[in-house]
C-alpha cells in the first residue's frame, strides 16, 4: 500500500556526479541492491547521521571520514544494516571501503559507506567486493532512477525529487533520491537521503544548509516512531555549474536554499506516503502553541497514538482519541477551552468539546479523503510545527511481523 | 485473544461493601452496564486518578466529592466515557449522582461517579437513572464477580483478585476488580480498578499506599501507550474486620501492604494478559540504570515501538529491533559495549553486538512462549524498573479500526 502516485521525476543530471548500480545478490538474486555514486574532485560534502545510540558501523565511519577528508565515493547496499555487529562490523565496513579504494585509485577514507536492511546479521563483503567492477563500469551521470531503486528494502516505490533553478541568470540544478517505509522517525536525516547539486557552496556552509533542510523535512515525519541505526543523508555540491560560489547572507544562497527545502520536503513526504501499510498521508500542525518543543511534543503524540492512528486507517472521525492524545502530551497548564481542533476544514473540537457546529457527516467527509491536515491550535503562544505521518494497518502489523529488518 | 486462561478468583466478601448490577441498555441491549457499590459508614476511601489533561467529567465529580467527603457510593457506567463533554458533561455526572442521593437518601457529595467506553457522546442519562432501582435492588456482598464483568468494555473477560490475610492473628481481606483492555498506558491508575478491605485504616495513610500500590502495578502497565482520559483507582477500607487499626510504621501496616501490591499488580497484569489483540505477556525488566527514570524511558521506548511488538507478535527473535529501540531511548552517553540483554534465559547481546554464543535457535525457543521476559541491563547503575507489555498484532488493528472508543 503507498498514499499517491509517487511517479519518479525527470532528473536534472548534475554535472560532476556518476552514479553506477549492480545486482550483488546481497539477499536476493537479480535485485539493484548496490550503488556507487562517484563524486568529482573539488566537491563540496555534508552529512547527518542518526542519533541512535547503537548507530551502525557504516555510520560511524562515514561520520569518521567526512570528518576528515573529501568524500569521492559514496557506497551503499541494501540487505544488511550491518549494525549491532560489534568491532566485526566496523572491519567489514572499512574492507569494502579499501576494496572500492583499490579498484578506483583513492585514498580509502575518501569513501562513505553506507547501510540498510536487516540489524544485526554480518555485512556479506565478499558479495559486495564482487559487485564493484559491475557498478562501476555503469557509473552513468543518468542513472538516478536507478539509483532511487537501488537503495530500496521494504519501499513498495523508488523516491526522488529534482529541480532547476535560475539564480541571477545562472542555471543550477539539484537532484535527489531517499529511501525508507519502516522505522521511521529519523533524529537528524533519514536512511538514506542523497542529494546533489552543481552549485559551488562551501563545506561548512553546505553542513549548516543540510542540517536547517534535514531538521524541516526528514525530521519532521513517523511512521512508527523508531529511529533507526543507519539514519544518514548525504548533500553534496559539485560546482560544476557556470554559476558564481553561493555565499552567506546573499539574496542566491536563500533562493537556492528555497527550493532546496521544498526538495527536502518532497522527498521526506515521498517516505511518509509509502510508509509501511500506508493507506493515508495525515499533516499534523500544531500551532499557538508556547514554544517549538512544546508544538513537537502534541504533533508527535498525536502522530504515534496506536488508537488515532487506526481510526485514521477506518476512516473513522473518532476526534475523541485526537483529544485524547493532546491531553496526555504533557503539556503544563493546557487550557482545555482554548484548544480548537481542526480535520482540514472540519472544525472538530472547540470549548473543550465536539464543536457546537460539527456534524459526523462532515468528520466522515474528511475522513474518507486519502491525505488530511489535523490542525490543533493550543491558544497559548506564537510556536507551529508540521510533521508528517501514515495511519496504522493491518497491512503494517503483516509487514512486521513477516519482514526481518 | 488473551495470554492465560484468566479466570476470576475466588471473591472474598468485603464486610461493609455491598455491589449491586443492573442492565441499563446504556449502549448494548441486555448487558451488565451499570454497577454501584454501597460504601458502609465509617469506611474510608482514596482515589488516584488520569494525569490526561482531557480528563473526563465523572473524573472531575470524583476527585472534588473524595476531596469534600467520605464516599458512601460508587456509580460505574459502561457504554460511554462522558469525556470531551464540555459543560453538558459535567451536569450529567451530577444529575446522575443526585438521582442515586434521592433514591439512597445520601448527599449527592458522598457519590463517586465513573464512566468508560466511546469518548465525546453525551451521556444517556435516562438510561442510567432508569437502571438505577434495579441495581440498588440487586446490592449483595457476594456480588464481586458481577461486577468485575458490568465494568467491561472491549475486555473479552472479567478481571479480579482476593486474598484473605492472617495479620497478628486476625483475618483480613481484599476484593478488588479491574477492567482496560485498550487506550491502556494509565498515568496515575487504570480505567478501572475498584479494590476494598475490611482492614481499618486512617484516610490519609490510605491514600498513600493506593499511591504507593498503584504506582507500582497500574502506573507500569502500558498496551499503546494512550493515557486514557478516564482511568480511575479507587481502594476502601471498611474497617469492619476485627482486626486493630493498621497505623503507620508497624509491622502488621507492612505485611498488609505487601499483599495488596501482590493483589495491585495482578490486577494490573490481568489488564494486559487481556490487551486489545495480545498474542504475548512481556514484561520489560531495565536494570543497573543510572536513575529510575532512566530505567523506565528505555522499558518503555521497547515496550511501544511498534517494530518490537510485531516481532513478538511473529515470535521473531528479532534482537536486532530491541537494541535499536535501547538505542533510541535518549540515554546520555550509553556505553554500547555494557549492555547485557536477555530473552528469558537466553542472552542475546553483549559488547555492542549479538552475543557470542547466541543462536537463532535459543531465540526462537524462547519467542515460542507466551510470557516472554525482556531483561536490558544498562551497566551504568543501580537502579531497576520493571513494566508490563503486549505484542501488537493485526486483530488490535482491527479492533481499534472497528470500535468507536
């Protein structure tokens, strides 16, 4: 089940970054399971990693070399999250770095590897090792569907999003793609978001742009509220456009990081609407609320209570749980009768109660729609936040319980 | 579906309760809907209540009439929580007090009114008020068994627990009766717990073992982690044994409170063996945290992730998803390589990984049981909390996407 067509966009090439997939058989034969991307010299790099605890050995060692070097190839396979593997994790993730290093002639920190599928079983190295000539002799500047597809694991669909700009007559282009259905609620980016862009933007810069882009879009959406070991994104900028360096402060840095935020979000949003067992796409705004956290706070108990997250599922305008769900999220000195609840136009609760207005006609009207805007405004302060979150179906728990992640 | 067979107790009368249940056709025809208890003079009484902002109607009436007087009647309807009910709300919980002070010849004050079952309904007062000779006809001490079953909503059985104690050569006993099956993650209690004794004990004292007892068995159970806006724990003593006061400090205060937690915690239990579509019992032992709190945010970050519980739910030894969920519960500075974690009997991770001498086998013998022990030690400190948990399987699912709660 997915929200949405979710149909792939044309994709800007961005000059200076080749992508090549193979089929290394990692857990299944004759699947896209291994993606190169090539990154040309004098790139500019930035990362955001989870902030699990037990994060994966790939992420750690990614964190170690962004840290220290300029990135020139991202490597990723899916099958095997290679995390909670302990010091032979980190050894397995550091010999399929030296082992792309050797065939492409760069210092092996210069590699950032990355993860996902099943936590906890050993990395199969030696079914990446013999991938790597095939996914290199198809390093492409046009494969990034291919790529969309070959960092999939229980996504029904491949997700990206691209865009052009023209900043002060200067063509710039930013293509991207994400993956992710199942333990999602990311804490600093997604497993795995790629994005890139021929603009010229410095290091440090660039780190700042990804994070403010990451912390409205990939950390803005649940799908079951677990974090998971292997979160990374990645937004590399290669310069090769004709465009002058993006500087702070300018009025071309905010136009390209615009549109590059409204990229974040497309590609956040596409995870959300092919969450796992999704058969509806919900916003959760939060607004007059005290402060920011308090805003996350209601959004994220409203976005994880089971019980409204199955009424959203049967189509049933059960408000009575979205209030409830308010009420236990925390909040200090929460005036009841300041509270107004909305389901898109619908205005639910008001007074501390049903609407004086609201009609289960008109609930149910919303509630048969396949995307809906909950919006709760809390009358107390100036703070709003919008996260994006899927229902609870059946179809999940099936998931779940069959798919070993 | 329910773990265990489940079946009620053998009740002890409670010298100075009386309990009468009436069918009132509150929601359903011919079902037991309505349940009172008749408090004898003298008794005393403590309640602890929802922390949920939104608490319901009766709750409000409850805790302002046990603040003002001794409660000489408790008034439980099923079918409708009257929660998110405004004003009309709290003058229907009122109106319903005043019709059992007119028949009973009471203050409406000594009255404390209960409701569970869908939120954000009027309540059907009629029905109730017409109920109410049929249950006071009805009112007998052995009647605990009816009312552990007038007190269901989406339980599929009646919950309760008795013991008879022997204190310095006197007998004591505790009746008690517990209902929740879904919205089950109480802050203060459970929606419902109703536990008397004949024992005599000072109002004050009694209200801090409630506290005490609930804190340690209602206040750690959680099935979806949504505080209900109703849970409310009331226990009584009627002081009608012929046992001394039980006074602060001695020994006989202890033993007592020894054996109503035991009672507490069955209740308690019985509330989770009978979750909305639990296929599993677990409990979630944290220990050698650095604070409690620290222990309960790590049990209950497992005991709600959904990709815990449908691993559980698929009896999939899926270690892999408790370490990501250990990982993600906002432990500062956790020493990866520290943590000791068992399924049952079996230890499934050591230093940062799998164990060393763990088997997909042992796990999947253990996944196999019914009740299920998830024991995380933290290596960081001596503190140990211990909750109670379901799985989540597609008939909860079905339950919530099907019941209007």
């Amino acid at each position: 089940m997915a929200v949405g067509k979710g149909e792939l966009p044309e994709f800007q090439v961005i000059n200076g970054v080749r992508i090549g997939v193979a089929k290394a058989g990692i857990k299944y034969p004759d699947r896209k399971d291994l993606v190169v991307f090539e990154l040309a010299e004098g790139c500019t790099s930035a990362g955001v990693f989870t902030k699990n605890a037990f994060c994966a050995a790939p992420v750690v060692l990614s964190k170690q070399n962004l840290a220290s070097s300029s990135p020139r190839y991202l490597l990723i396979n899916t099958g095997n999250a290679n995390a909670g593997t302990g010091t032979q994790g980190m050894n397995d993730a550091l010999q399929c770095c030296q082992a792309l290093a050797e065939l492409t002639q760069v210092a092996h920190t210069t590699i950032l590897p990355f993860s996902t599928g099943v936590i906890g079983e050993t990395l199969p190295v030696n079914s990446i090792i013999k991938g790597l000539p095939d996914a290199l002799s198809a390093l492409n500047e046009a494969a990034w569907a291919d790529a969309a597809e070959g960092i999939m694991t229980t996504d029904t669909r491949p997700k990206g999003a691209s865009k052009v700009l023209d900043i002060a007559g200067h063509r710039i282009s930013i293509s991207g793609v994400s993956k992710g259905a199942g333990m999602i609620m990311p804490n600093m980016a997604t497993m795995l978001g790629f994005v890139a862009t021929d603009a010229k933007i410095e290091q440090g810069l660039l780190q700042e742009i990804l994070t403010d882009c990451a912390g409205l879009s990939f950390n803005r959406i649940t799908i079951d509220g677990d974090t998971s070991t292997n979160d990374s994104c990645i937004l590399v900028a290669t310069g090769k456009s004709d465009a002058p360096e993006l500087k702070r402060g300018t009025v071309e840095l905010a136009q390209f990081t615009t549109a590059l935020k409204a990229l974040f979000v497309e590609l956040a949003q596409a995870i959300v609407r092919d969450g796992e067992g999704a058969t509806k796409f919900v916003s959760v705004i939060v607004e007059s609320a005290k402060s920011q956290q308090e805003a996350l706070d209601v959004a994220y108990t409203v976005a994880h209570s089971p019980l409204v997250k199955t009424a959203l599922f049967a189509c049933d305008p059960n408000w009575g749980r979205i209030l409830a769900a308010v009420g236990r999220a925390g909040v200090n000195e929460l005036d009841l009768d300041a509270i107004i609840i909305h389901l898109d136009e619908v205005c639910i609760v008001s007074n501390g109660g049903r609407d004086a207005e609201y009609t289960e006609e008109k609930g149910q009207q919303v509630m048969n729609r396949e995307e809906i805007t909950i919006r709760i405004q809390l009358g107390r302060g100036r703070a709003s936040e919008t996260i994006w979150t899927t229902d609870l179906s059946r179809e999940y728990v099936t998931i779940n319980a069959e798919y070993r992640s």
